[in-house]
C-alpha cells in the first residue's frame, strides 16, 4: 500500500489531482495536463509536491566525517546556511546508492534531502556507517512531519513578490534559511534550489502550514504542476534518475563517473570514501560508457524513447537508452543513453530501435534546452 | 453525438451511445459496412498526454484483436487493437503530427482507422455501452 503524499486531500478534493504512484508513495501525476504543465514550469511558475522525498535530520560532533565517508563529494567545504551541491553516495563497486544534497545549518546541524525510493536504504546506510566507524551522530528522520513542495519557474521572483515573501528573492542559488514565515504560516527550511533547471525556491513546512502557502501561491499565479512533468523537466536537463541513470548493480549500471553527473560531485582530492577505489579504477582505466544526451530528429520527432532500447551505429549496438520522453519545448523526441565511449561524439548521429525499425537521433551534450540552468 | 458521463476512481469519462466498444478500449462506429476505430475517452485518460502513434498501413489486412498500432504517452506505451477483421481503408494521418487529437477529441477528430469489415457479425460481437461501462467500473475496483 502506498503511503498517500502529505497534501492528499487537498490534491484530491481541491485541486482535482490525477495520482499515481512513484517510490513507494501515492503521489500527483498531473492535474491537467503533464504537457501543459511541463511548458508552466518552462515559462511561468509551477508548484510541485515533492514531500514523497526523504528528509533526514543530522545532528553531532561527527556528521561531517560521516559525509565524508558516504559521499563522494568534499563536505567540508560546504559553509552555513547553503547547500552542499549535489553529490553521490556511492556502493563498493562505485556503483550509486543515491544522489543527495546535504544542507549545513551548522557543524553539528545538517539535513539530507534523499530520494524517495532510497530513503529508508540511506537512513540503514547511515546507521552503518555510523557504527562501524563509532561516529557520534544522531539520524532522524523527519520526512512524515513536514510537507515540502518545490515552486519552479522563471517567474517565481514576481511569486514570491506578491505572497509577501520578496526577502526570499536575496537567497542565492543553494543558499537557505531556516524558520521563517511565509503568507503568515511557519516555514521550517526555504532554499533556492529545484530540479528543473529553472530558478525557483523548495519549501518545508507543516503540512497544514503547507496547504495555506500553497493556496497563496494559487492565488499569486502559481500552478500545480504533477510528477510526470518532473520526470519530463529533468530528462531535458540531463538530470538523473535511480533506476534509469544509476542503480547499484554493477552489472546492470556502469560506475559513477560514467554517469558524467558534472556539478562538482565528485571532488577527486578528497580521500577515504566509500566506493573510492573503484571510482579511483575507473577513472585511471577510463569509462566504457558516457551518458550522453539524444534529440530525434525532425523527422522522428515522434518516435518515443523508452529505457533499454538499444542504440545503433551502423550495424554496432554502441549502447542503450536509460530515460526518455517528448519534450513538449523543444517538440521533439529526447532522453538520456548510455554510448560506447569511443562512439560518444557530440553532433553525431545515431539510430535508436524501436519494436523492429530504426529511428534517428543526434547526441548531445546536456542540457537539452538551451540557456539553463539559471542560477541566481 | 450523444453520449453519457460515468465515474469511475473518482474521475469522469464520456461514453459514446451510437458506438460499439472492445474490451480493450478502442470505440468502433459502423459507416456503410466500414468501421471507423478510435480510442475511448476513458483510454485517453488512463494513458494521460498521448505524444506519439505508429499507424497500420492503408491496404493492411487485419484480424479482429490484433495490435495493429502502438499509442506513445508521456509516460507508457499501449498497443492499439483491431475492432474488427478486414481491410484497412484510411488511417488518420493528421495524428502523426497532432497525437494530442486523441486526447482532446477522441471519438471526433482523433479517430485512428477505417476498416472494411470481412466479417460484419464481428461488430455485434461488440460491447454495447452499457457493457462497456461495466467494464471499466470494474476495473476500477
């Protein structure tokens, strides 16, 4: 049984939500349509409930050399009040576990936005590594007490504007604050940050307090904005996803660094992690895989990309899509592949299979759609 | 065109009354010993934004329940099945460019073929209305 999202009821009965579920949880699809949507969040603002991702409260002397261990990134370089930037934790063979962002409140205050279907494989994964090493550190998670919804798009300034809330403009890409109030309700965490590629803010309240932010946003111009939109924003920006991009079998999944996940990750000076020597390996041996970007052409503009459809040059299978979809602003079939390294050539073309006939496509770096993403 | 409103999981699908129906979601309407085929409204639905379609081909032979396209949405592929046996006649190109036609109007402009029946009494094998509105309330559940 799927655990129904924070705002349930009021995606039901409000806002007419469509459901589905995703990780594990009965969260909304679209409420319109995801095309429709998809182009909102592109041009205007967008709200997303994302309160289905884990959220996990980090506290002692030690959370900084438990990061340290678990993710691939250097966490100590992260200062108060900001985002440490996406990173990865990684298995033995180098193969993800997850992708996540730490938050630093302070040295000893830390949270980590994990990803739904993960959380409770990372809050075990956490526990181990705190015991094994003896850590001090206290993990809880929070994830059933606050709601958190991600408010998306190149008008989200004039947004938050309206609702009172103009302060939060100041905020920096992956720079937030902590109990603040916006349209009169109790925010627990705002950032500057999303998954879109567009400027936007991610909120964690109450979900009562929720409801009423979210009604201010409506009322300020805002849309909601479903999940399958989520997945179609993120294909287009080369984002990854657990199970398509990255999954921790490494005969299903290449290492890492062939994910070419970019954002500074992985910080090479930085010793002692978990997966280190395999990263290390592959990074000395080279990859065999890159995931690279594919747009059809005009022609194929319609011919829909499906994870595990093989991708052909001449008669060579030089790889595999792992995500894909139509994008709605560029009108054209897109998604994500794994190629053969020696065959990963920006501006070169490719066949992709599809029940039998070949379709062609070109491979392109990410992101797909041009100018983002925007960072303030 | 009449039709009626059903609920099923909460939601609302129209059902055309002078049309015949599969199991598999696909509306048949019979024009001069011809069937015109399309997807019903509650199929656009549970497939959400149809973004794609492969059509058969004109002068294709086909048998009654068999794939013989395939809808691309958002998020899945779904085949399309053949109401009824026979010949293909015409196929709605228009969609190659403008697959949201099925989702906005799926039993006008979204039609998808026109087969001319081999074998008439395959189209009062079809689900009635009605029928075809049990269906999908029972699959709801």
């Amino acid at each position: 049984m799927a655990i129904k999202t924070h705002l349930w009821e009021f995606h039901v009965k409000e806002l007419g939500a469509t459901l589905g579920e995703f990780g594990g949880w009965e969260v909304p699809m679209l409420y319109t349509s995801s095309m429709e949507e998809h182009n909102i969040v592109r041009t205007s603002v967008g709200i997303f409930d994302v309160s289905h991702m884990g959220r996990i409260k980090l506290t002692g002397p030690d959370v900084v050399p438990l990061f340290q261990k678990i993710y691939t990134k250097d966490i100590s370089k992260t200062k108060e009040y900001w985002m440490s930037g996406p990173t990865m934790a990684l298995n033995e063979y180098a193969r993800v576990k997850d992708d996540e962002m730490p938050y630093k409140v302070s040295d000893e205050e830390w949270y980590v936005v994990a990803n739904a279907p993960y959380r409770e494989k990372m809050l075990k994964h956490f526990d181990e590594t705190i015991k094994k090493y003896g850590f001090k550190v206290k993990v809880e998670d929070i994830t059933f007490k606050t709601a958190m919804i991600a408010v998306q798009g190149p008008k989200v300034e004039e947004v938050f504007e309206k609702i009172g809330a103009g302060w939060a403009n100041d905020l920096h890409t992956l720079e937030f604050r902590v109990n603040e109030e916006i349209a009169g309700q109790k925010v627990f965490l705002i950032s500057r940050s999303g998954w879109t590629g567009e400027d936007g803010f991610e909120i964690w309240a109450e979900p009562k307090a929720m409801v009423e932010i979210y009604r201010a946003l409506l009322k300020a111009g805002a849309k909601p904005v479903g999940i399958i939109s989520r997945d179609t924003l993120r294909i287009e920006m080369g984002y990854v996803l657990g199970g398509h991009e990255y999954e921790e079998d490494p005969t299903k999944f290449p290492p890492a660094l062939c994910i070419r996940y970019g954002l500074g990750a992985i910080t090479w000076s930085k010793r002692g992690f978990i997966g280190e020597e395999a990263l290390r390996a592959c990074r000395r041996e080279g990859c065999r895989w890159i995931r690279v970007g594919i747009r059809m052409t005009k022609k194929h503009a319609r011919a829909i990309l499906r994870q595990g459809y093989p991708v052909y040059v001449e008669d060579q299978v030089v790889g595999w899509i792992t995500s894909g979809t139509y994008s709605p602003y560029l009108k054209r079939a897109v998604g994500q592949a794994y190629i053969d390294s020696r065959y990963a050539i920006f501006g070169e073309y490719v066949e992709v299979e599809i029940r039998g006939k070949r379709y062609k496509g070109k491979i392109f770096d990410f992101p797909l759609v041009p100018g983002r993403p925007v960072v303030k | 065109m009449s039709t009626i409103e059903f609920e099923a999981k909460g939601k609302k699908y129209l059902v055309r009354t002078d049309v015949k129906y599969t199991k598999t979601d696909e509306w048949a309407k019979k024009e001069n010993g011809k069937v015109r085929e399309g997807i019903t409204d509650y199929a656009q639905k549970e497939l959400k934004d149809i973004v794609g379609i492969e059509l058969p081909e004109v002068g294709q032979e086909v048998k009654k329940g068999e794939a013989i396209g395939t809808l691309e949405s958002v998020k899945s592929t779904a085949d399309l099945y053949a109401a009824v046996s026979g010949k293909v006649v015409e196929v709605n190109e228009r969609l190659l460019d403008e697959p949201e036609l099925l989702n906005k109007d799926p039993y006008g402009e979204g039609w998808i073929v026109v087969i001319e029946m081999s074998d008439p009494k395959e189209f009062d094998e079809l689900l009635t209305p009605e029928q075809y509105i049990e269906k999908c309330k029972k699959e709801a559940h």
